[in-house]
C-alpha cells in the first residue's frame, strides 16, 4: 500500500509541475479567469445583472405602493454564478484534459508507463489528482471574490450554501476531467481527444433531455445520469448524497477505464 501511494504521489507531482511550467496551461487559467471574473462583474453588477433588478423592483414597488417580496441577492448570487461556472468548465476542462494521455502516445513515453512496475490505477489516479489540483488553484481566485463580495451582505450569508456549490463545482470538473482523461487515453491526438471529451459531456449533461421523451424505468435511469441535474440540485443548496455518489460513480469510472484502456496497450506490448 505504502508503494501504491508513493507512486501515486510521484505521478502527482510531476502532473502538477508540468502545468505549472506549461505555457497553454497558464493561457488557459488566463482565459479562465477572465470569462469568470466577466460573468461575476455581469451577474452582480451588470444592466441586467441581480443589484439591477433588485433596485428597480424597490422603485416599482415605492411608486406603486405595492410591497416587494424579500429576494435572497447573496443566494441568487451564488446560484447564478456557480451556474455559469459550470458551462465554463463545458470548454475549459476538456481542454486541460485532452493531453494526460494524448501527449504521452505522441512522445513515446506511454510505452513506457505501460510497462513500468506502477500500477496503471496509480498513473491515472496520480495524473486526475495533478490535474484537478491545478483546476483548484484556477477557482481559489474566484473564490476569494465572492467571499468579498459576500462579506458585504447584511445579514451575513450562511457558509453552508457556497461551500456546497463549490463542493459541486469540483466533483463536477473531477468528473469531466476523469472521463476525458480516458478518453485521451484512446488517441495521440490531443485535440481528437478535447472534441471527444466535449461531445460526451455535452450529452451527460443535456441526457435528461432526451430522457424525458422515454416514459418508464429506462426514461428515469437515463435522467439519473445527467450531470446538469445533479449539478443544479447541489449549488441550490440541496445536499442530496444520491448526486455525491453519481459524481463519485463517473469518476471512478473514469479511472478504470483509463487503467483497462493502459493494460490493453500494455497487453498489446508484450
């Protein structure tokens, strides 16, 4: 066990230092944040944007006379925000995902992982960490904003519904970036692999959809497959252990399938 976790530490690290040295990798946080800090300035303050619509609400009400019902601005806020931040990550992730394993078939080195003595659940494990830590560090800026802006609300806003959202938020990026980075295992194109990534989340997310237009048991397990929903259910601040669990299920299916897709080549080697 103590080797397992050992190898999956070094794939950790070396994932981790190689974005942070990676010129596409810092064009796509820059890109990242600036989308993000869009949609927060939009959201918050733009013409159509929550502060907006809470003003002119009051001033209707105080020239009609008509009392206004209370509006949660801090909630709708966050629901808002953390909504948008989920179709970023549609485009941002598979993008970040696309060369975990594309790259190493272009260069030659998968061989090499493939037949060195550790574990291909290790590499994988090892690689999904390193990645999803460097997306970590891409939302702490975001995080700090809303907490700014939070801390401005009267009454103060409970903790519990942004950390939850933000929970959401990263087992929805470690759910997209586990089955891209199968996906990348698949090919040594790396942007086969971000279109292929694309597509099948896309589906995973808009599958409720088409569930919706099946009637009986297949119609409801195909809507309990949607990303969306799920998603949606945790940033209103609804803690259902029925989503942790999907998003826990595509993740570490994600993880085995990148392993059988590392033991095929290896397989194919010897």
């Amino acid at each position: 066990m103590g080797v397992v976790l050992s190898n999956i530490i070094a794939i950790y690290r070396r994932e981790l230092q190689g974005y942070f040295v990676s010129p596409l990798a810092y064009a796509i946080a820059g890109v990242f944040w600036f989308l993000a800090g869009l949609f927060f300035i939009l959201i918050l303050m733009g013409p159509d944007g929550i502060l907006a619509a809470v003003t002119a609400l009051d001033l209707q009400g105080q020239q009609f006379g008509v009392p206004v019902p209370p509006i949660d601005v801090p909630y709708e806020f966050v629901r808002a925000f953390l909504d948008r931040m989920g179709w970023l990550l549609l485009f941002v992730l598979p993008i970040l995902s696309m060369g975990l394993y594309a790259e190493e078939r272009k260069r030659g080195t998968l061989e090499l992982l493939a037949t060195s003595p550790v574990t291909n659940w290790a590499v994988a494990v090892g690689k999904l960490l390193g990645v999803l830590t460097f997306f970590i560090t891409m939302v702490l800026p975001m995080l700090a904003l809303e907490a700014i802006a939070l801390s401005a609300s009267t009454p103060p806003m409970s903790p519990t519904i942004p950390l939850l959202g933000h929970l959401a938020l990263i087992l929805l990026a470690a759910a997209i970036l586990s089955l891209g980075m199968f996906i990348s295992s698949l090919t040594d194109s790396t942007i086969l692999a971000a279109v292929l990534t694309f597509a099948v989340i896309l589906l995973l997310l808009f599958v409720d959809l088409i569930a919706k237009n099946i009637s009986g048991p297949i119609g409801q397990a195909l809507g309990y497959l949607s990303l969306l929903k799920h998603y949606n259910n945790l940033i209103q601040g609804i803690f259902d252990t029925s989503s942790i669990i999907l998003f826990s299920s595509y993740i570490i299916l994600g993880i085995f399938l990148t392993a059988q897709s590392i033991d095929a080549l290896r397989f194919q080697r010897q």
